[in-house]
C-alpha cells in the first residue's frame, strides 16, 4: 500500500484537515475533537489507520453524516470473566429520534487482510452487534476496506442489513447477501451492478483470494452434510458454464446476468437467481458442449442436491470477478482455482486418484511433445494428436493444452518459420484474442463419470476450447461409438488390418497421456463388446485392456507416455501384457514412482506405480519380429523333442550336454561343465521344468539379441510434493526443474533431474538411474520390467556374491526342500518397496507361502547359525 499516495487522497477529500490531519513523515494522525473517541489515536500503526481515516473522511465530506454522530475505538466486555475488550472501528450514530440508535456498525481492515480475515465478520461484527445492538438497536454492519489501484482508491464493502440478518448462521444460510455502496444521509445502501466496460468485473484478483474463496465455497457447500459429496461438486461445476457463458456472451455497456439485482436493498429471490443462473447453463451446455434440444430437457441444476439459497451464495461470491481473463502476474491463476475446486470437491474412489501437476508436466516433456509441436507447425502446419482416455477432470489435455500453446507463442517463438503459410497457420489456429483455438481439433479426452467428463469440458472452456472433443462414456467401446454430433470425430476411424493385428484400430493419435483407473470392474455393456474389440479380453485386468485401447490409438511411430500400477511391470500373472509391449512398441524409458508414506498419490492411496514411456512400432517392424518368433518358435520345439529324448535315455554325449545347455541358457553355470547328463538332469530337474512352463522366456531371450537397444530406468523418491489430507508441502523435485517463470527447464550438458538424462540422452550408471539393454530383460524368467529388479540384478547381486568366500546357493534351490518358513533369513541386501534398504538382522521368508511357479526372482540368502533339519545340508554354501 502506498502510504503517501493514500494520504493525499484523503487530503483531497478534506483539503482543510477539519476531519483529520495526517502526518506520514512522523507517521502521526489527529482526528477532529468533535468524533468521539473511545480511546485516543494518535499514531498510523499500520495501513488500517490510513483505511480508517479515508471512512470516517469519506462519512463526512461526501457522505453528509455529522462529526458528532461518529465515535471510534469503542470498546466492549465479552467473555468469562469479562477481561476480554475487543473495540470496533467506527460508529455511526443515528441520533434524529429520541432514541438512539446505531446506524452503521463498521470493522475496517487493511487491503493485505481483507479477505484473509473474513472470519471475524462472526466474531468481531455479528458478536460485537449483539453487545451495541441491546443498548442502541444497529441498522447496517460494515467489514470494508480501500487501496490504492490504478492511482484511484477502490473500495471493498460488505454492507449486511442487520435488521433482516442478527445471526450469522441465518445470513450464511440464506447466501451471504450483502450491499457494497455505503449510504447517504441515513439513506439506503445499494448494491452496484456490474456492467460490461463500464463497472466491469475484476480482472487483477490474485491467487490469494482465489484460495480464500474457494476454501469458503468448500465449507459452506460441502458443510453440515446430509448431501452427496459428488452432486455437490458437479452442480457447482455448472455454476461455473453458467458464469463463464454469462462473460462471454454480454454485450458492451450491458449488465452482466450472473449477479444478484437488488430493487432498492430488496434482492431478488433465490428462485428468482436459481432460475436466471440455470438458464445461463442451459445456454452454455447449448452453445459450447453441443447439445440437442432434447438433451437439455434432462439437464440443469439439481435443487434437490444443492439449494437455491447455495446457488444465491456462489453467484454473491463469484459476480463481482472474472472467471475468463486474469491480469494478475502469476501463472494460471484461473486453471490452479478451478483444479482445486475439482480436487477438493469431488471424492477420488474406484481405483481413480488425480494425478499431480508434476507428474503431469514430466511426462509431456518427457515425451518430448513441445519438440514435435515445434517440428509439426513448421514442416506439416499442424500440430499433435493427442488423447487421454481416461482424462479425468482434465489435467493432462489442459497442461499439455498450455505447454504447447507457450511453447508455439511465447517459449519457443523464434524457432517457429516465418513463411507466410507458417505464420497464417499460427494466426489461425492460435489467435492472440484465443490462444487456445488449436485445441478444438487436435484434442481429445473419454471420462466414464460423467460428473468428471463435465468438469473437463467445463475446464477446456475456461482455458478457450477443446471441449468439444470430449466424450462421457467408457472408452473400452467400439470406436463407432464416438461419433460426434457437432463436428467430426477422428476418435470414430477405425479399421481392420489383415494378418496383422485381428482387431480394429484407429492410428489416428500421436501421443497417448494418461493416468487410468486401476483394477475396476466393468460394466455388462463393455464386458459384452470387449470379445470384438480387444485381444485380452478374457483376462479381465483395466489397465491392461487400456494398454491395448492405447495400442489402438497410436499411429506407427506415435508415443505413450502413462501411469500404470507396479504390477504391470513385476508380476508373472501380467507377463502377457509385457510381452504384448514388448511386441508391439519399443520401450523407452521407466520411472519408478515413490509409494508408502511417501507415496506419489497420497493422501488417496499408497498403492506403488510406475511411469511408462513408449513408441509404437511400424507394421514392418511387428512382421519382422512376427517372422523371427515363428523360427525360434520351431527351434525351442525341436530342442524340446531332444530334451525330453535325453531326459528318457540319459544318455552321457558331449552332443547332449551342449543341448542341456542350449536349453537352460542363464540356469546354466560354470560348475555344469564337469557333470554328467546324469548329473545335471538332477541338478536342474526343476529349472527345466520352469522352461518348460515358460517358453516365452527362452524364445524372448533369442529374439531380443536380435531387436537390441537400450531402456533407461530411473527411481525417484522426491517429486517436488507431499500431499496429506489438509495441504500440500513443497520438496525437492528430481523428476525436472522450473526456471524463474515456472516452465519446466531441462540441462542437456549437465543433467542432474531425471528429464536432463531423458533430454540428454547421457549415460549414467548409479542405482537409481541407469540403462539396461532390451535383451537384459531375458534375465527375468517372467520378463520383469521394473526398476526394482534391475536395481537388484545389477547393483546389489554383484556386491554380494562377491563378498562369499564360496559359491552360495540360489534361494529357488532351497525351496525345493525347505519347508519351515522360519529357517530362512534374508539379509540387509533386502529392499522395500521404495528401493530402500531394510538394515534388520531378523528378516524373514515364509517359504511356504511361496508359490514355486510365481516365485522367480533369485535371491541370495544367509543361514542362521542354528538350522532347520532341512537347512543343514546347505549350510555349508553359506560361508562367508
């Protein structure tokens, strides 16, 4: 607050100091001997004074209230004992009758706390009102405050009738109401009404009071109970259309519609409002979601779910401010506001969490889309296909809706062709009055809620289009089923590729983002149509039929960038499903996701995930891999037919003992070469027995020497958040780095974030970020894919064979005899979930627990000194 500025406007309004004079050098302050004061001011101590002294000026001089009738600082007893004795800052005294009465009863605050102390609109008006309003009956209560805006003082009143609202329940029940231009003469206040270019809305709201709001919102919407806390959260989402419609769609020099209309300082009704604001959505579902006349008939707020006095209450708190352009200079403020509104409002359930703008921003730059949108303006005047189908609330399409517009506008603008069909293309598609037009045609999101899919929509229509590609159904269905009534929908192409891939597909995406839901059921209709349209249809998993759909989506060369659960990766149950991806794309990277406490979607669930990045392989590139898996295919069959000859006969060759080892591939060791056929049929009855289980490792470890290339694999245990139920708190971020203005930066020549060694390309070998190569994958009999394991194979296992002075036993060896759990110990080589290390002497494995077929990474392991029966016999491989 510009102090000196304020006190010249003040000695503006009162050139001869008959109110108050004002010294800013000494910062000292005298009031006119006529206004009573309770206790003597003498001293600015803050910028409340300033605020004060330009009411009780503003009271008098423009106003026409007598010095005589002002007091300020008056002070009262509250509390037992009475020691308490909080003041209030100006009164106006109506001294025209023979009884007095109170006719404003004024709380001022400085400009910084204004909306911040709301709160003591209950404590120091309502409460204090009562103590006045027994001795001399109040008429108006007054919170306010003034600043300086644009070399003008701006004020901020909220002007409750006291007459009609004594209780602070009733006045929130009934939606806050409040006028906001302070009385003349013992006349009535007024409400100002907000009219385009004119006294148009508030465009330089911070995010400050944003927050304030939308914590207000949340506790008097979503408090006491009783309601649904889902519809709840839509109604107010269409609240918002309704809002957003109205500022679009009002003509200059008009009024604007969402406001509440006052006839002297009777407002309208809550019918009346709830009528006017459901119109206002009607037109908006109309004229930017598309829909028909007979759709409207079935839509519309809900008063069952949210009544007419909360719709008055949201309309009283948004009128006065724009939801459509923020002149503020921070980023996004608008977008940030109605993601909280959407996190905090609607309850995450059913395998569904909301992913964190981190995570989000990682994988579209991991993914590299600003590059190829950069790429596809300037040689194709086109930019990238993108679809999530499992969009949420819509975090991924409205981030990477941002990323790519400032990448094309602002961030990337030099390197962009200044040739005519370039620069037309831009001014087309990415319009200065409309940034964001682009995404009308190259967007595209499926919500199954459609509360979700609303917020979406409505969320696309803050930020200026995209809304019109997004559809509320599943997105496991048939493509014919989304077809669009408003325009043209590439998401409907679809087609049949013979001896290729046996199900249609639809190649029309460049990129797939997205987070879907875990582990859910489905729903009869798509339980019935998953047979015509996915390969895996039987095995039931979501999100591995969403691997699928993603397959589907993607053109040759298009890229998946996902949240997908740990399990995906590590388990033998969904070793098909890494076997499809193994085929189909080439894999690029993946980042292991922190769970437990510090888990990457807490506070809604710990559940442990992972990141997956991946290209989508060219018809070639699947033909040939197609034809080299046929050849191996025949070959483990034919070295099948003599392994089970020799098992038969055991008949000790040099010709057999090669085939043994042909077949057991990595179980073969160095030891083996001096046994028998005999021998080492014994030794590894069960490792051929696993084989036999599992072919697709042996054949994949063939194949994979021939389609070689290298994956990068990365752990992180800091995200740059931690969320818990009540807030969020800031951490170190290893996944990529903001710069000043908070885009997401990356150092190609000294990567340090898990993004610089994606960008880069550099290699690193440290536990928690290092390449493996596609053919590493074969050293996992179930083909893991997952950090976790990797980390073990290639960090730890080294350590610690080398520190046994023998050859220490595989614990998949010990298994085959061992039938006490308790006789197992694993030593601190053991890691938990997070890859941390477990220090504990006394940690062990319930082997019988441990399915033979299931269990399949090897593991070394440590005896007690004291063994089982069973145990004694291997003890003697375990001397360190």
């Amino acid at each position: 607050m510009n102090r000196i500025l304020f006190a010249q406007k003040i000695e503006k309004i009162d050139p001869k100091k008959e109110i108050v004079s004002i010294n800013i050098d000494n910062y000292s302050i005298k009031y006119s001997d006529e206004i009573i004061q309770h206790r003597a001011i003498t001293k600015i101590s803050g910028d409340e004074e300033l605020v004060r002294a330009y009411f009780v000026v503003k009271l008098v001089k423009e106003l026409g209230y007598d010095k005589k009738d002002i007091e300020l600082e008056k002070e009262y007893e509250a509390g037992r004992p009475k020691k308490i004795k909080p003041r209030i800052d100006i009164l106006v005294k109506d001294r025209r009758n023979e009884k007095q009465k109170t006719f404003l009863f004024i709380e001022v605050k400085a400009p910084d706390k204004f909306e911040h102390d709301k709160e003591y609109i209950r404590s120091q008006l309502f409460e204090l009102a009562k103590l006045e309003d027994k001795k001399s009956p109040i008429t108006y209560l007054v919170y306010c405050t003034a600043e300086d805006k644009e070399h003008e003082i701006k004020e901020s009143n909220i002007i409750i009738d006291y007459l009609t609202y004594s209780d602070y329940d009733d006045w929130e029940e009934k939606g806050k109401l409040a006028l906001d231009e302070l009385p003349k003469e013992y006349g009535e206040p007024r409400k100002v009404k907000y009219i385009r270019g004119i006294n148009d809305l508030d465009t330089k709201v911070p995010k400050s009071k944003f927050d304030l709001i939308r914590k207000d919102l949340h506790n008097v919407l979503w408090g006491g109970g009783g309601t649904n806390y889902n519809e709840v959260f839509v109604n107010l989402v269409k609240i918002f259309l309704a809002k957003i419609y109205d500022e679009n769609n009002t003509n200059e020099n008009q009024p604007y519609t969402f406001q509440i209309e006052y006839k002297g300082k009777t407002p309208e009704s809550p019918q009346e409002i709830f009528k006017k604001i459901n119109k206002l959505y009607l037109d908006g579902c109309k004229n930017y979601l598309g829909y028909s006349e007979e759709e409207l008939k079935n839509e519309g707020l809900n008063e069952r779910t949210v009544s007419a006095n909360k719709v008055r209450y949201v309309v009283e708190q948004l009128q006065g401010i724009s939801l459509t352009k923020n002149d503020a200079n921070q980023n996004d403020v608008l977008g940030d506001f109605f993601e909280s509104i959407v996190t905090e409002g609607f309850k995450q359930d059913k395998g569904q969490f909301f992913t964190h703008g981190n995570i989000v921003k990682f994988i579209i730059y991991a993914l590299g889309i600003d590059d190829f949108s950069v790429n596809q303006v300037n040689k194709y005047k086109s930019l990238p296909f993108i679809i999530d189908p499992a969009c949420g609330s819509g975090t991924f399409l409205i981030d990477v809706m941002k990323i790519i517009t400032a990448t094309i506008k602002r961030r990337r603008k030099s390197e962009i062709s200044t040739s005519k069909d370039v620069q037309l293309f831009v001014q087309y598609k990415l319009p200065d009055i409309k940034e964001n037009t682009w995404a009308w045609d190259y967007l595209y999101g499926i919500e199954l809620n459609p509360d979700l899919a609303l917020a979406t929509k409505v969320n696309m229509v803050l930020h200026g289009d995209g809304s019109g590609n997004i559809f509320a159904r599943d997105a496991l269905l048939p493509f014919e089923r989304y077809e669009n009534k408003i325009k043209v929908s590439i998401l409907a192409k679809s087609k049949l590729i013979q001896n290729y891939y046996d199900k249609e597909v639809n190649e029309q995406f460049d990129f797939v983002i997205s987070n879907p839901p875990f582990s859910i059921k489905l729903d009869n209709d798509t339980k019935r149509l998953l047979p015509k349209t996915f390969f895996y249809a039987e095995m039931g998993s979501s999100e591995n039929l969403f691997i699928e759909r993603w397959y589907q989506l993607l053109k040759e060369g298009g890229k998946l960038g996902v949240v997908l659960p740990e399990s995906v990766f590590d388990t033998g149950e969904n070793q098909y499903i890494r076997m499809f991806l193994f085929k189909y794309f080439k894999i690029l990277n993946i980042i292991s996701l922190p769970s437990g406490k510090d888990g990457a979607f807490l506070p809604y669930t710990p559940i442990k995930t992972s990141l997956l990045f991946a290209e989508k392989k060219t018809k070639a590139e699947v033909k040939e891999w197609e034809k080299e898996w046929r050849e191996l295919s025949n070959e483990y069959a034919k070295l099948k037919r003599k392994i089970n000859s020799i098992i038969e006969s055991k008949e000790d060759s040099k010709e057999n003992r090669e085939l043994i080892k042909k077949y057991l591939k990595t179980y073969f060791n160095e030891g083996d070469s001096k046994l028998t056929v005999q021998e080492l049929l014994e030794k590894h009855k069960e490792d051929i027995k696993e084989i036999d289980k599992n072919q697709e490792w042996w054949i994949f470890s063939e194949i994979s020497k021939k389609f070689d290339y290298k994956i990068f694999i990365a752990h992180t245990k800091n995200l740059g958040y931690h969320r818990t139920k009540n807030r969020e708190f800031k951490r170190e971020n290893e996944l990529f780095s903001p710069d000043e203005r908070f885009y997401v930066s990356y150092d190609l020549n000294n990567p340090k974030t898990i993004l610089d060694f994606i960008k880069s390309k550099k290699n690193i070998n440290e536990p928690d970020r290092f390449y493996i190569r596609f053919s590493d994958i074969a050293k996992s009999i179930s083909l893991r894919l997952d950090h976790r394991f990797y980390r073990y194979k290639i960090f730890e296992e080294p350590l610690i064979l080398s520190s046994y002075k023998k050859k220490p036993i595989l614990l998949r060896e010990v298994i085959q005899d061992i039938r006490n759990g308790k006789d197992v110990q694993r030593d601190s080589y053991s890691v938990d979930a997070n890859g941390s290390i477990i220090e504990t002497d006394y940690k062990y494995i319930t082997v019988n627990n441990i399915k033979e077929e299931g269990f399949v990474m090897d593991e070394i392991i440590n005896l007690m000194t004291k063994t089982g029966e069973e145990l004694s016999k291997f003890k003697r491989f375990f001397v360190k």
